[in-house]
C-alpha cells in the first residue's frame, strides 16, 4: 500500500486573486519536487484539466495564461474518473484506489471540502504522518520497506554507495534477529522522530540527549567495544548525488530492542541496532542526520 495526493479546483483559492494562486501553486511545487516519488504518488481526475481551462476562461480572458502555471507543477497523474467520484473515494474507509490511499491536496487557509480533515493533506509533515501509518499499517518485504523510506523522509539522508566495495546500502533489514516483519514499526517510529528533529550544530551531546528524550529505546554513542574496534570502523562514505564525502562517523546508535508491542515485555534483543551520523560536509550551520546501517550489530 502506497500514498496518493489528489489535486481540485478546490485545492486553491481561485477566487481571490492572482497573487494568492501563484504562493499556492508555489507551495505545492516545492511539495511535489520535494515528495513527488513511486511511494507518494499525485494524481487528478480526468476532468480536473478541462474544468480547470472553463473557469479561468470564463473568468477573464487575461487570466488564461494561468493554466500554464498550472501545467509547470512535475508529474501529475490522471486517474480515469471524475471529480466527484474521486472524492468519494477520499471521503470512503478506507480511502483506497489501485493499492493507494488517496488523500486531497488543499492549499493552507482554504476551505476544507473532504468530510474528515483526516482526508486533506496540507503540507509536508502531514504528508509524512500519512505515509508513517501507511508503513506500519500495511508492512511489505524489507527491499520494499527501505525504498519506501527514502521516498518518504526527506530530512534524512541514507547510506547508497554501490561503488564502495563492501559498505554499499543502509538496509541489512533482513538480518535483524527476530525478523524483521517484527520491528518495523520500531524502525519507522526511529526514523519519524529523526526525520523531525532539528540537529544542533557542533553538540553531539546535547543532540544525542534530546534524542534519547524523544524515543522509546535506547539511543547512545560507541561504548565500551570502542576501544576494541580499529579506529574509524564506523565511518562511512556516503554519495549524494555524484559527490561521495568520505568518513562520516558513524558510531551512533539505536537498539532495537523488543518486537513492535512488546516493550519491556517480550524477549529482550541485544543484537539489531540502527547505525547513524550527523552529517555537516554540505552546510554546517544545517546538519542532518545520516543513517548508514539498519539492521544486525556491527
């Protein structure tokens, strides 16, 4: 199961003006080059197009030029059905179509036109809180599962170097001990936390501290085996776009330890952790967090 973000006249405030359609159509540029990705898909209906072209005409002929503003938005599919069709989709539960559930995009400050406010998507944060409950309400195989979270948490940056010869991805998801079908809710509550959390510059203690407050497992930097490893064995090389930056460290971690509804409760695991680094090469004022191992101790 995957998300879908359906757009309507109604999404935008065509009524009160150029200005204000042009900061809402900007916003939702910047959503969809952000999101816009195989797990998070934008669709409209298949008179979405025309209706749009009839009200701009016959608005005002000088506001005709308006629908190219419309047409430079990225990738938006049609769906073979019409608007109210569409909706009722969106208002039905659940709201599924085509192994997706569909939710409407509405710029911020407009009316809300969907029954539940559930069903509206207004930003990125609640796009992401959609796309969390997606992930723990319908779990998939653990290739699937990480593709899935590089589409979805865009403040993080994971480990894909295929070009490395032996540290190559971020997800040895497989190799968690009590499989991992039974952790993924552990691992995307990690990565929802993380993903929201604004990185202090240069205190690594302070951030692993707020982090820890923030999280339901234990969260801490390289013990007592530190000394046993040689130096730099947790440093990682991460590529962002053609650029690899070398000797990340990242000795921080976060232990997996119980199945997901069995904190505290269940068979306690020592051996699945979840590798990470505050990654400042691009802009130090901005760190991110960067994760390079989900999966069996290191």
């Amino acid at each position: 199961m995957k998300a879908g973000v359906c757009l309507f006249l109604e999404s935008f405030s065509l009524d009160r003006g150029e200005k204000i359609i042009l900061e809402q159509l900007s916003h939702l540029r910047s959503l969809m080059a952000r999101m816009n990705s195989e797990f998070i898909k934008f669709y409209k209906s298949n008179e979405y197009d025309c209706k749009l072209a009839t009200m701009f005409y016959s608005t005002s002929p000088d506001m005709a030029w308006m629908m190219g503003q419309f047409y430079d938005m990225g990738k938006i599919d049609t769906l073979p059905m019409d608007c109210d069709n569409l909706l009722k989709i969106i208002n039905s539960v659940p709201p599924v179509y085509n192994s997706r559930m569909l939710y409407m995009y509405n710029s911020i400050d407009n009316t809300i036109v969907t029954e539940n406010r559930q069903s509206t998507v207004l930003n990125e944060k609640e796009l992401v809180i959609i796309c969390r409950n997606i992930l723990d309400s319908f779990p998939s195989e653990y290739i699937e599962y990480g593709n899935s979270v590089k589409d979805i948490f865009k403040n993080l940056i994971f480990l894909e170097n295929e070009e490395h010869p032996t540290f190559k991805t971020f997800n040895s998801m497989n190799k968690i001990k009590g499989g991992f079908e039974n952790f993924i809710r552990g691992i995307t509550e990690f990565l929802f936390v993380v993903n929201n959390y604004e990185v202090i510059p240069q205190d690594t203690f302070k951030n692993i501290k707020q982090m820890s407050a923030l999280l339901r497992y234990e969260l801490c930097e390289e013990g007592g085996k530190k000394s046993e490893r040689k130096q730099g064995e947790l440093n990682r090389d991460f590529k962002i776009g053609n650029i690899v930056y070398k000797d990340i460290n990242c000795e921080f971690h976060y232990k997996l330890s119980y199945k997901d509804g069995q904190f505290n409760k269940g068979t306690y695991y020592n051996d699945n952790r979840i590798y990470f680094g505050f990654f400042n090469r691009i802009d130090p004022s901005k760190p991110m967090i960067a994760v390079a191992h989900i999966g069996e101790h290191l």
